[in-house]
C-alpha cells in the first residue's frame, strides 16, 4: 500500500482518493509580465525530497490540504 494521507475531515486515506494539485508556490504579482505567470503556472520544480504539496480530496470531503512530503520515501512530514 502507497502511503496515506490524513484528511482532517475524513481521516487516513488512501492517495488514489486524492488529486495531485502541484507544488506550493508563490503566485507573481497581479501586474506581473506574462513570462512570470507562464513560469508560476507551468513551471515545476519536480525536485527530489521534501516539498510542500496541495492534494485535493476528490473521493472524500472535497477539501484542499496542503502536506509536505519526501518525493523520494512518500513520507508525509507534517500536514
């Protein structure tokens, strides 16, 4: 079994209830050039080890979480 994550509202569960939503990261200013949005909205940095992540809850509460997770292990850090 993959690791699970722990929905505040539903508990452990499983990651395939979940949708991946990307690396947290800092949005650009409203009056910023195009290149920086196109860099903020797809431009990843897929690093390996620990990152902060949004997931959303699809099978469940529907609910955003932010974790942070070992990209390597899937260990979840904190939530």
């Amino acid at each position: 079994m993959p690791f699970l994550i722990d929905c505040p509202n539903c508990g452990r569960r499983s990651p395939y209830e979940f949708k991946f939503g990307g690396e947290c990261k800092r949005a650009p200013d409203p009056g910023a050039d195009v290149k920086a949005w196109c860099d903020y909205l797809y431009l990843y940095e897929n690093m390996s080890g620990v990152q902060d992540e949004w997931w959303y809850h699809t099978m469940g509460c529907r609910s955003w979480l932010k974790i942070r997770r070992n990209t390597v292990t899937h260990e979840i850090i904190e939530e």
